[in-house]
C-alpha cells in the first residue's frame, strides 16, 4: 500500500503504524461490527483496521435525522410539538421541527424528494404507541458497555422501556425499505445484543425486541424478536469466539472470506453473499437501458483517499478529499493513501490501471 505524507510531520522514519499491529485501545465489539465481518472479511478489514472512508447513503441520513426528531419529541417539555404534529399529519405544524428537518438535509445535500420521505416516517413512528401506554420509558438513546465472559459489547438502545408485567421493550426504528425475513429475525445479531444488554441492565425483566419499520403501515409496521435465557446464553459463546477472532484479525485474514466466494444468497438470507459486491465493472458503469448506474460495493474498486494520523501514527479519520486538518500541536500529521480494491476483483481492468 502507498503512502504519501501530505502535511503535518514530513519527516519520520514510519509515517503510518502497521495493519498488522492491534490498537492501543481495549476492543469493543458492536453488533454492526460483527454483521460487517459476517458480510465480508475484506469490507471488515477494510472499515475498521484501515478504517477507509465510508460513503453515507440518503437511507442512512435520513435515518439519522428522524432518531433526532423522535429523540426530541419524547421529552415532556416538547410534548405540543408531538400532539401538533399529529394533529396536523405533518412535521410542517411544528417551525422548530421543520427547520432542523430541512437544515439537516441542507447539511448533507439530501434531494428535496427526502423531505416527504421524512415527514411519512416521523407521522408512521409518532403513529404507533409512540408514548409507550402502558409502560415507563427509561431509556432514550441509551448507550451501553458491557464486559462478558470473554467479551466486550457496545451499543445504543434507540429506547428502553418498562412494564409491570416483568418485561422490558426494546424500541429500536428502522428507515429500511425492507422488511425483515422471519430468518433474518430469528438470527439478527443486533436483535440478540439488545435482548443481552436488557437482560444485563434489567436483569428481573424479559426482554423483547421491537424493531419499527418506518416505511411500512399496518401489519408490517412492527418486528418482533425474543429470545430464550437459553439462545442468549449460546450467544454469548458466540461473542466470545467472535471477539478473538477480532482480537487476532491480520490483513491475511481480510481475504478469508470474501463475499465474493460466498455464493448467492437463499431467499431468507435477504441481501448477503455475493449480492454484496454488485455487478459494475468500473465506478460509474450504467445499467443497460442507460437509466442509472450499476450498484457496486464502496469497496469494490481502487482509490485514492487521505488520512489523518496521531502522533503513533493510528488513523483517526480517513477521507476522499483532502480536507482533513491536522492538530500539529499534537503531532498529527495527514498522509495520501491508495487503496488498491477488493481482492476478489483484482483482475478488473480497472483495478489494473495505474
């Protein structure tokens, strides 16, 4: 891998700590980490040992911006914005509301077309049992860190809530524009590491799992998960054999499997396998009938990027563009990278070009 340094300490013996060296840090493991590594060992790799820029979607940022707005509108001193709001089946009754909405997507260049989108999910997410009846919500945006046997999880519960009958509700939303199979349900790890943290911080209580599918109505609207003490006990042996492979995980291993050698997905197992690297050839390769660009996973093809180092050279934050700025006061220092793409497409011409 090439490196280059930009600004910052021109002049070092090693400009960028080794792949192969593991961070200072204690690891911690989140449930997306682990789906990641599932998914495919070269993305894995590449997102958190060279930690390479990752393109956000308009699904995501969107996303992101409703947990906001519902964050806000669970408070008791903002409670007339949600009465309002729901009232009026619009975010537009509420000027505080639509101009964080519209500042956000100004932010991050979101299309005009996602204000509708957001409205219609805000209204389907306020729409349904929104104040919890019945029970007392004790979390909101609740992070948790929890050491097991022979692991370390993290994560955020989007919202905890209790009930007298000795249960505790897990509310997490969903912006996907797909529901989830019944087998995606049953072995979703994020599913099974919330029900674990419920079950730690609120050992008394049984824990259930709502995911809250923003884009669908009725029926579909809610996904439910539980989980025997038994399965999360299973799970936990899990955790622990996922969290030494991490601990030991080499650049050897970004090439041990490939989502490229998975094959292609069964119907239940939703978007996996080699659907995952897409069908593009080169970056911008359009479909057949010219209408848009093929699909390609962000790490299919080479490219350029930039990184900003501390003073041991560990990679704080990586970007395409160069416009990351160094704290030299603490001896940070910005290098220019090439990531050289996806070692089951190194064959493409593209990733053969100079």
């Amino acid at each position: 891998m090439e490196e280059e340094a930009v600004r910052g300490k021109l002049a070092r013996k090693e400009i960028i700590k080794t792949t192969k060296q593991m961070s200072k840090k204690e690891l911690k493991i989140s449930a997306s980490r682990i789906k990641t590594k599932k998914t495919c060992s070269n993305i894995y790799f590449g997102r958190y040992h060279l930690r390479l820029p990752d393109e956000t979607n308009n699904g995501a940022l969107m996303g992101t911006c409703i947990h906001t707005v519902f964050e806000h509108l669970t408070k008791e001193k903002h409670k007339k914005l949600f009465e309002s709001i729901l009232a009026a089946r619009t975010i537009g009754s509420s000027k505080l509301i639509s101009r964080y909405v519209k500042n956000y997507m100004a932010k991050y260049n979101l299309p005009d077309e996602c204000l509708a989108k957001i409205d219609g999910m805000v209204l389907t997410g306020l729409s349904n049992d929104f104040l919890c009846k019945g029970g007392q919500i004790t979390g909101v945006e609740l992070k948790f860190d929890i050491k097991g046997r022979g692991y370390r999880i993290y994560g955020l519960i989007d919202r905890l809530v209790e009930y007298e009958r000795g249960y505790v509700r897990i509310q997490d939303w969903k912006s996907s524009s797909k529901l989830f199979t019944d087998y995606e349900l049953k072995e979703s790890i994020q599913a099974k590491m919330y029900a674990l943290a419920a079950r730690t911080l609120r050992p008394n209580c049984k824990p259930i799992v709502d995911f809250l599918m923003l884009q669908f109505g009725g029926e579909g609207f809610t996904q439910r998960a539980r989980f025997s003490d038994e399965e999360l006990n299973e799970f936990e042996e899990f955790l622990a054999k996922e969290y030494e492979e991490m601990s030991n995980f080499t650049e050897e291993d970004s090439v041990s499997d490939l989502a490229a050698n998975q094959g292609f997905p069964k119907p239940q197992e939703g978007f996996s396998g080699r659907l995952v690297c897409g069908r593009s050839n080169y970056p911008g390769e359009m479909k057949k009938d010219g209408s848009k660009p093929l699909w390609a996973c962000s790490l299919k093809f080479k490219f350029d990027y930039f990184a900003l180092c501390d003073d041991d050279g560990e990679v704080i934050k990586t970007s395409k563009k160069d416009d990351l700025v160094p704290k030299l006061e603490k001896g940070e220092f910005v290098i220019k990278k090439k990531y050289g793409g996806c070692p089951a497409f190194k064959n493409l011409a593209y990733n053969q070009k100079d």
